[in-house]
C-alpha cells in the first residue's frame, strides 16, 4: 500500500467515525414543513418618527422575541433576514391568527388625562364659529387632532368621544403586567399593573388631577390607549384625595376582558412597544400530519432509489459496482452528518436535495469506472507489442486521475447553481440549496476517496488480479461496444440536429405565449391553503361553489383521494373561514393541513429574484466555462442550457403545472444537470484536440461524443431511478419537483448532443484561435499527452484517425 493510499484510507476512516458520531449524538433540526407549525416573515416599516433600519429591525427583534417566549411555545426560532426583515418560526402553532395578531400590535400603550367629552361632530360643526359664507368642515376623525393643542378625540368602550390631554406615562414605564381574575368582586378578569420610577409619580399626579373633578365628570376618569385605541378608562375612585392620587405604584386595566383577552394584553405589556411598525408579509403553517408523511415518503423514495442504483452499477461494473454502492452508503452517512454539524435546518425541498445529490455521486463514480476502462482496454491493446499490459490498479489510478478534472467541473458549476438557490430564493427553497451543496461536496468525497479506497484495495488482491473481468473493467460495456463496432458520425448532421433543436425549442415555448405561465402564490402574492377532505371533490364543482360563495377567482386543484388547494387573494379571517366552510360542505368535512400567505410586495420581490437568479446563473456558468475551456465552449454550453431551460418552462405551461419556488429550485438544478453533461463532453473535446491539434475539429468533437455516450446512459439511467421513486413517492408536492427534473435530465441529455456541441462546432469554425496545447505528464511509467493513447490504439468515431 502506498503511502497515499495509506493517508487517504485515514481520511476515509476519519471522516466516516466522524459522520457515525454526529449522527448518533445530534439531533436533526427539521423544518416547519416537516414537523409542523407556522412561520411569519415581519418586515419593518418607517414611521413618523423612526425609520426602519438595521438597527431599528433589530430593536423590534428583541421586542418580538419577548413576545414569543411569552407565547410559550416550545423551541421557538426568530432571526433577521436581510435588513428589514424578521423570520419567526412557531412550531406546533396550527392556528396562527393569534400569534400573527399578537406579534404584529405596535402596543404603543400609553395613559391620558380626559379632558372631558367631545361634542358630536354634527353640533361641532354647527356651533363652531367661522366666517360668512364658508362652507362646512368635515368632522374630526377619531385618533386625529381635535383642536390646535394636538389633543386626541377617541370613543370609549360605550362610543363616547373622549378629549384627551398629553400621555401622562407610557407602557415603558410599567415594571409588570399580569392577567388576573377579581373573585372577591366577580368582574372578571383584569390586567394588574406594576409602575416603576417615574412611572409612580406620574400615576399619583394624573389620578390626583383628576381626583378633582365632580363624581360621574369624564374628567374624573384616566383613559389606557393601546394601538390609538381606549381599552380602559376607569373612573377615579371617591376615596382618593384631591391633588395627593393613587399611590404605591401599581394599578389595574378593567374593561370586560375574557381570560385570553387579558392574557394578551399582559403579554403586549410585557413584552413592550415595537421602535417601528412591523408588516406581515409572509405566513406559512404546515400540519403535522403533513410533514410526517412527506419525510416518510421521502424516505422511501431515498431507499428505493438508492438500492435500484445499487443494484444497477453493481450490474453494469460489478465487483467496483458493488464497493461504489458501499461508497454511497457512506454518502448518505457523510452528507447527513455535515447536515447536522453545520446546524442547517432539513425542509421538504431539502430531502428533494438530499436524494437528488445521490445521482451527482453516481456520476462521479461512472466517470471514473468509464475512464479506468478506457485505460485498461489501451493497455490491453498493446499486448501484442513490446510494452507492457496495463495492470489493473494502474488503470484505475489513471481513471480517477483523468476523470478528476471533468468531475471537479461539474460540481463547480452544480454549487454555482445552489448558492444561487442559497442567497436568491427564500424560505424552504433555500434548504434545498444548501442541501444540494453538501450533497455535492459529500459525493466528490465519496467517489474520490472512500470508493477510490476501496476499488483500489480490491482491485491489488491477487485472486482479483487473476479475474479481472470480475471487477467491471476489463468489459467495455455494451454500449461502448455498440459504438464501437458502428462507429456512427453523429456530427455529419449537426445543422439538422440544430435546426431540430430550434424547432423543439418553438413548440414548447410557444405554450408560454399560448397558455402563459401559472404562477404560485410565492410570485403573484395571495393566500394558497391546502386540505384534507373525507370524500374527493370534483374541482369544477369547488370552483363554483366558491364562486357562489364570493371568491369568484379562486383557483381549485384536487390531487390524490380527497386533497384539495385553493388559491385567492388575500383573505381576512371572516373569508377564509367561509373558504373552509364550503370545502368542508362538499368534501364531507375537511381539515387544513397547509395554509400559506405571500404578500403582494413579496411576491414582486420573489419574482424578480427568480429571474436574477436565473440570470446570474446562465452568466457565471458562462464565465466560467469560458476560463476554463474555451470562450466558444461557454457560449456553447450556456445556448444549451438556455435551450432547456425555455423547454422546461414551455412544458410546464402547456402542462398547466404551477410554477413556484420548487419549480426554481428545479429549473437551477436542471442547469446544474446540463452543464454537466456539456462539461464532460468538452473536457474530453479538449483532452482529445490537445493530443491531435491537425485533426479536423468535427472529427474530434465526434470522437469525444462517443466516448462520453456511455458515462451520459449509465449517469442518465441512475438519476432516472432515484427521480421516479421520488416521483412515485414523494408526494404532491415533489411529484412537481421530480417531473422536472426528469424532463431536464432528458432534455439537458439530448442537448449536450445535438445543441451544444454542433453550436461548438460552428463557433469554431469562425473562431481564429489555435488549438489547446497538450499537457505532458506520466501515465502508466511513460510520457504521454493529456489525453493522449499509445500507439495502436483506436477509439470509436475517430475513422482510423490518431485522435
């Protein structure tokens, strides 16, 4: 054993110790989509007074994190997001009206003298002097100034309009509210206050004022204003002097409060006054039952997949296939290990992610098994020569060593895609981003250190040696055979397979134009609630039974047996009751298992970001293919992947299927997905011409075709296996999601063919750059070219050409 197989075996050994050890001692942290509960994205807004900056956010977080603990919910989770923006996560809270309600009061809470009553508006006007001949003056509208001293005119509880002078104190100065209940007297319930420092001398000065005022006088009375509202304005009682007040600094708020009224108000209390005004621009609120299904089904989906893929590259490459199969063992151990160490918080598209990344670890491990047995069929080759058979271990190591670069490149651009997953999109759709990453990162761990491990101390054994078709490397493949023995010039019709490309390219982007795009409520703003029914229910019937109920422009959609989405505006409470009154009407009964409320700012905000993302990412793939290979390959590469990005979309909107935050996540994984394919080819194209720089370049970019179909069959067929279980089992909501991504995968396949490298093609040929120059090194004890065969050998496609 050398000595870095030796230090890569350590690592390997390391790592997975690690992984086992996370796993057992952490605890996941799942996302509200998962577990159930809600969530509620506040966005600070400016005030007469204050404006709503970083500072100012972070204020009101404090303020609204003493509210939630108060709330008694367990394992709460609040934080900033961006500069104005604060996320809080309720877990359990099914019904989140209440929360929403509580979190969103300003409880500007503040005492007033009342100066007396105020007139009617009509005898106001009609008693107020003014100059002849000038018209009426409108009524003063209550909360407003009532005169030129900026005294508030407020009803009280009984509709009378109250004067009130300057606050006398503030909600800042009580030291303590708490609900309590008057048995001794049996009015109910009250908050008692507790004042503090100043707070005392100014009660004791308000009530002493007041004091004075004949018995039954509104003088005589204090009004509490919370929110420009009276709540209470209890009289002062007889008993107290005039000019010495109330004293001991403590006092009580009456007002026929219910025990959660004066629970609620205490808590406002307590938990003080937001610096600004908060707007509630987003709220999600998933059932448990909900999650629990859909990590089941994910589950299953990631278990069926991966033993079908376990079992398909044990076939395809046998004894390497199997220990591959251990390798994504380890994979799924590493990458939920790293999940847990980093603290990320798993969602619903974030198992998608996690199942997804298992295709990006077969991929690597096919590039590396397909290399090592091009590698081992030209050792064989010159058998009949004077060098030396290629040895097994000799042609892996240079498999894992030339395919390094081609899977290096298609990560890279795989993590592009995920950061901009991570820093454009939002809520859920965020934790498929970093899922994906840490997938991807834990599969080039997986392929290039555990299987290379383990494929190497395999393939050193001396039984193993002695059968060496046992491993998987001494057999081509049938498709490579195929290929081989017809040799096809797929590139002879490249202008065809362009003008094909374009025609596809038409009819599926013509259902935008045609069908337009649905967009989720994520983009357009509104109110999407999901339920549950006991008997299915015909859509069409639900359309219109909410369109007699007043939602006219409901969107219904039915799925499965008895699972029902309605998407409107944004409902009040009164709305979304009757909502849930009908549905439950026609379906026998019905239980929310999902309600989510997108604002119409947000949903502009998200909208456009989708298409910056989308934008960015056709840009720095560009970029970054243009500085690693050439500038023709990146523009190539990104024509392609715009090509299937457009036909996803067209699809979709023929399909009539929602395009939302999943869909996005989707669409950024389907490039990932094609670049990929485009990259791998054009690594080769580029290992190939540097070898033969005379070689007419459609001859080799045909070359580099065939020797890249059976990495692209056997990655292909793979991915398909963990996407249909995923499709089968995943649920309605990654039914979608898994759609998608089969399309692409399809599409993303076919392009990288017949889009991408014809466009390279004719690109180069109006291109007057030189050739790439060949990278020397060692290769089996020889110098060779990157990429480079020794002599005699032949590879499909190149017609007997020394490519």
């Amino acid at each position: 054993m050398t000595r870095a197989t030796r230090v890569r075996a350590l690592l390997a050994l390391a790592v997975l110790a690690l992984s086992v050890y996370l796993a057992v001692t952490q605890p996941v942290r799942l996302g509200l989509d998962l577990r159930g509960g809600t969530q509620i994205v506040l966005e600070t807004r400016d005030s007469p007074t204050a404006k709503a900056d970083r500072d100012a956010t972070d204020r009101t977080l404090e303020v609204l994190r003493r509210r939630v603990d108060a709330l008694g919910v367990s394992e709460p989770n609040i934080a900033r997001s961006g500069e104005r923006r604060i996320v809080v996560e309720l877990p359990g809270v099914q019904d989140p009206k209440e929360a929403a309600q509580v979190l969103g009061r300003t409880a500007q809470l503040t005492v007033h003298p009342v100066l007396g009553a105020a007139p009617a508006p009509q005898q106001d006007t009609e008693d107020r002097e003014k100059p002849q001949g000038a018209g009426k003056q409108a009524p003063e509208a209550p909360g407003k100034s009532a005169d030129p001293t900026s005294h508030k005119t407020l009803p009280d509880a009984s509709g009378t309009p109250l004067r009130l002078g300057p606050p006398a104190l503030t909600g800042a100065e009580v030291d303590r509210a708490e609900a309590q209940f008057d048995a001794e007297s049996g009015t109910g319930w009250f908050v008692g206050l507790d004042l503090r420092g100043p707070g005392e001398r100014s009660w004791a000065e308000l009530t002493g004022k007041a004091a004075c005022a004949p018995s039954g006088d509104h003088a005589r009375r204090a009004a509490i204003v919370l929110d420009e509202k009276i709540i209470s304005a209890p009289q002062v009682d007889t008993s107290v002097a005039c000019g010495t007040g109330i004293t001991g600094g403590s006092t009580r708020i009456t007002g026929g409060f219910g025990q959660e009224e004066a629970r609620e108000l205490a808590l406002l209390v307590n938990g003080g006054a937001l610096p600004v005004p908060v707007e509630l621009v987003e709220q999600r609120t998933v059932g448990p039952t909900l999650g629990a299904a859909a990590i089941a089904s994910s589950a299953q989906a990631a278990a069926i997949g991966i033993a079908l893929t376990a079992v398909f590259i044990t076939v395809v490459y046998r004894l390497l296939g199997a220990l591959a199969a251990l390798a994504l063992a380890c994979y799924a151990l590493i990458s939920y290990a790293a999940l847990l160490a980093l603290g990320a918080t798993l969602t619903l598209p974030g198992l998608a992610g996690f199942v997804l990344a298992i295709g990006m670890a077969v991929d690597a491990n096919v590039l590396v098994f397909e290399r090592a047995r091009e590698e081992y069929a030209a050792g064989s080759a010159r058998r009949g020569g004077t060098g030396r058979p290629r040895s097994l271990r000799t042609a892996l190591t240079a498999g894992f060593r030339n395919a390094f670069s081609a899977i290096a490149d298609s990560n890279v651009t795989t993590l592009l895609a995920a950061g901009l997953l991570f820093f454009f999109a939002s809520g859920p759709v965020r934790g498929f981003g970093v899922t994906l990453s840490i997938g991807v990162l834990a599969s080039m761990v997986s392929a290039l250190v555990i299987t290379r491990v383990l494929a190497e101390f395999a393939v050193s054994r001396r039984s193993v040696e002695r059968r060496p078709r046992l491993t998987g490397l001494a057999d081509e493949g049938r498709v490579r055979t195929w290929l081989t023995r017809r040799n096809p010039d797929l590139m002879r019709h490249r202008r065809r397979w362009l003008a094909l490309s374009a025609v596809v390219l038409a009819v599926a982007a013509s259902g935008i134009a045609v069908r337009g795009l649905d967009f989720g409520v994520e983009f357009t703003g509104g109110r999407l609630i999901e339920y549950s029914t006991t008997a299915p229910v015909d859509a069409d019937r639900a359309r219109t039974a909410l369109g007699d109920a007043g939602f006219p422009r409901a969107v219904v959609n039915t799925s499965g047996d008895g699972e029902l989405t309605v998407r409107t505006e944004e409902l009040s409470a009164a709305e979304e009751t009757r909502v849930g009154e009908v549905v439950g009407k026609l379906g026998g009964g019905a239980e929310k298992v999902r309600d989510e409320l997108i604002g119409p700012s947000l949903g502009d905000e998200l909208r456009r970001n989708a298409l910056i993302a989308l934008g960015v990412a056709l840009l720095a793939q560009m970029a970054y293919l243009a500085a690693r290979f050439r500038w023709t390959f990146g523009v190539a590469a990104v024509a392609g992947m715009a090509h299937d990005v457009l036909i996803l979309v067209g699809v979709f909107a023929w399909l009539g299927k929602p395009v939302d935050g999943v869909f996005l996540a989707a669409l950024l994984t389907v490039i990932g997905y094609s670049v990929n394919d485009s990259v791998v080819v054009f690594d080769r194209v580029r290992e190939l011409w540097a070898a033969a720089r005379r070689t007419p370049f459609e001859r080799i970019a045909n070359t580099a075709l065939l020797q890249t179909v059976p990495r692209t069959v056997n990655t292909g067929i793979g991915a398909v296996f963990i996407l249909a279980a995923l499709a089968a089992l995943g649920g309605d909501s990654l039914t979608d999601f898994a759609l998608a991504l089969l399309l692409g995968i399809g599409v993303g396949t076919c392009s990288s063919m017949f889009t991408a490298t014809p466009l390279a093609i004719e690109l180069e040929a109006r291109s007057s750059a030189p050739p790439p120059r060949p990278v020397a090194r060692r290769s089996g004890g020889r110098p060779a070219a990157r990429g480079g065969r020794r002599p005699g050998s032949r590879e499909p496609g190149d017609n007997g050409a020394r490519v």
